[in-house]
C-alpha cells in the first residue's frame, strides 16, 4: 500500500507546478496538522493560513502556539481573529474571505484543506437524506475554485484513523477543538452520534462506503459533465437573456446541464423544464423568466431592450430606444428570430414611403405567421413590423423582398446580457 507521504506526493507532481507557493489553510487540528507534516515530508514549505474564530476561550493562546511553531519550521504564517458568528455558514465565509484576501497579494497556485475520507463520508450522508440528486453527493472534489481561488484536497481517499496513526509515529500532538464534537453543530453530531450508530446497527463500519459512495458521484458528475459539455459550449447571451438550443440530450443529462448554469433551481423546476425540453413542448413557462419552447430552453433578462420611436425607411443610421438601426443599400442575408434575441438582426425591405416599427395596440396583425415561424410567444409583441401610408404591410420576418433597403438591427448586449 503507497504511504500517505507517497500518495501526497503523487497528487503534488499531478498538479504543481514545482514554483509558485502554496497555502495551507491550518487549524492545528489532527488533520491540517497531519497536511502539513506531510508535505514537509513530501519537500513541500507551504504558507499557513489560520482563523481563529473566537468561539473558544483558550484559541488565541492556540493562535499563538501555532505562530511558534510556523517560527521554529521557518515558515509564513497569516492569521485572524474573527468576531464569533452565529452559525457555521456564517462562519465559513469569513474564512474563505480571509483566505481570499491573501490570494490578492500573494501569487499563490492553489490552497490546500485538509479534508479527509471521513468529511467526504460525512458530507455524502447529509446529501442523501437532503434528498440530493445522486451526481451531487460527493459535495468537495479533490480539485475545485471559489473566489478566485484554486482548492486542493490531497487527503480526500485517506481516513481519519491513518492520519491519525501517522501523527503519532511523528509524536505530534494536534489541537482538539471541542467544537468538533459539539453536538450543537449538525456535522459534530454526525460524527459523534449517527455514523457510530450507523456502523453499531449495520454491525459495520460505513464511513469507508459513504467515501466511496461520494467518490462514485464523483465520478458521475465528471462523466456527465463530458457528455453535456457540447450543448453546453452552445449557451448564448443577448439582451433577451440565455438560450440554449435543442439538442438529443436525455432528461438526465438536460438536469445536468441546466444545473452547470447555477441558476438555483427546484428540484420541481428542474425536472419540469428537463421533461419539457426533451420532449420538445411548445411554449413552457416555469416562473417569469424561465421558458422551454419546442426544446430551446430560455432564462430571460429582468427587461428586454426598447425600441421607441419608429424608424423611417431611408438611408442612414437611426436610434431608437435601445437599438440601433442602420438602413443602407447593401443587401444582407436575411436573419432568424433567434439572431434578433442575440441582439443583431439583418431584414431586406421594398423601398417606399415606409417606416419600422413596434405593433401598436389594436393593430389586427397576421399574428399565425410569427407563430408558423416558430418565433417563441415571449419575442412576438417585440418583433418589427413594416408599416405604410395606409398601414401595416408585414412584419420583417415574412417578408419575402429582394429588392429595396437593407434594415439592420443591434443592441448594445453587455447593457443586458448579465442576468
């Protein structure tokens, strides 16, 4: 069996690049203090990074130790003390913000937590009885980014109970923080309480499998991320909002896909729009700003672009509202709806006394046309329409000239596409 230095060292030469430094994020605990140890071993110095978050009496007097002993190791040394917060969330995110704040002035390559197979095993449990979709169990992954900040976590497949061993063949002796065995925290009473009692029922040890079982979503999620990775290369952004076109994805990978879009969705959502997008329905909504239409998925902006004032058909650039309307002599391929959603659309008009424009209200307009196009319900009140002396000719998408003006339409996207 490769020993725990070994298998540091081979996670190290996969990912270091041998020169940029590395910070480690150092409670003192059995298991950061087990890192750390580790890598020396292993030729590694690593900056150390410790919060202390005020909850104990007796942490700044640890602080302090743990500042000696970077000293007698010759190593940097950051620290903090935070004001105690409420809860552990609350409290994590003053963490990776102090670990943040250092990555702005330092060049480091990645930062390294010391979470081991009993984390992993500990987080996989509290997912399954979430309810979490089987892809999202695993919950860290050996490599990750946040804030800017590429994660390591080369401990994730070694077990408590052999970092342990090795900090006491090294005779070290780790900070034990009662805090990790309050039962007031949800993971302290997971650890002190359920998954002994788990392995007392099943007469086994389960932490082994529940680490297996996050490896395994793992690895699932990595396999689906290459299957969806085409459709997702095909999200686009306009002043609409997102699109993503139809694809032959099954309803497993659509859940997949859409959830790499980090738009929060419930699980009632998401199956809803997977379903709706796989079997191509017509016209879906899921909220205000969530549509499937005929397997194009939609997540519009929070307000669409405005045209104002109709544009007189002549030579020239115009603006109206948010668009911009450039009229020349110079025939264009003519565009699709979906151009006009990504804010850039091209129209061949007959010359005449014409002007563009929205519909007005009252307007009896062949409305079934915009609908045989397929141009989702949402874009039809926005869609420009011909008018005459004597009123409404057509709307640009039907138009079937060949000869007359070139009507070019675009928006100013960056305004609108965030959203």
């Amino acid at each position: 069996m490769m020993s725990l230095t070994c298998q540091v060292l081979k996670f190290l030469d996969e990912h270091w690049d041998r020169t940029s430094p590395l910070l480690l994020g150092y409670s003192g605990g059995p298991d950061s203090k087990a890192l750390l140890y580790l890598l020396l071993e292993a030729g590694v110095r690593p900056h150390l990074a410790h919060v202390d978050h005020g909850w104990r009496e007796e942490s700044a007097a640890e602080a302090q130790a743990l500042r000696e002993e970077a000293d007698g190791l010759g190593l940097p040394f950051h620290t903090v003390r935070l004001e105690p917060e409420p809860s552990e969330l609350a409290a994590r995110e003053k963490r990776l913000g102090f670990f943040s704040s250092l990555f702005e002035k330092i060049p480091f390559q990645a930062l390294l937590l010391a979470h081991q197979a009993d984390d992993w095993a500990e987080t996989a449990l509290k997912r399954v009885l979430e309810g979490a979709h089987l892809v999202y169990l695993s919950g860290m992954k050996p490599i990750s980014s946040l804030r800017g900040m590429t994660i390591w976590r080369p401990l994730l497949s070694i077990a408590r109970r052999d970092l342990l061993r090795d900090l006491e063949r090294r005779g070290l002796k780790a900070i034990e923080d009662a805090t990790n065995r309050d039962p007031a925290y949800l993971r302290a009473r997971m650890r002190v309480e359920m998954l002994p009692a788990l392995s007392s029922s099943f007469g086994k040890e389960v932490s082994g499998n529940l680490a297996l079982l996050a490896k395994r979503s793992l690895q699932l999620h990595d396999y689906l991320d290459r299957k969806t990775e085409e459709a997702f290369a095909q999200l686009q952004k306009g002043p609409w909002g997102w699109v993503l076109p139809p694809s032959s994805l099954e309803p497993l990978e659509i859940c997949h896909l859409l959830q790499r879009l980090k738009l929060n969705l419930s699980r009632t959502v998401l199956e809803g729009l997977a379903d709706a997008l796989a079997k191509k329905l017509a016209h879906r909504s899921f909220g205000p700003r969530l549509l499937a239409d005929r397997g194009y998925f939609f997540y519009l902006a929070e307000t669409f672009p405005r045209f104002a004032e109709p544009v007189v058909l002549r030579e020239g650039v115009f603006y109206s509202g948010d668009w911009r309307v450039e009229i020349s002599s110079l025939k264009k391929k003519a565009s699709t709806w979906l151009d006009f959603f990504l804010g850039e659309a091209s129209f061949t008009v007959p010359a005449g006394s014409y002007q563009v424009g929205l519909q007005e209200a009252g307007d009896r307009l062949e409305a079934k046309k915009l609908c045989q196009q397929k141009i989702p319900a949402f874009l039809r009140p926005h869609v420009p329409h011909l008018y005459g002396q004597e009123g409404w000719v057509s709307d640009l998408f039907s138009l079937q000239s060949l000869e007359g003006y070139s009507v070019r339409f675009s928006c100013d996207t960056n305004h609108f596409c965030s959203v």
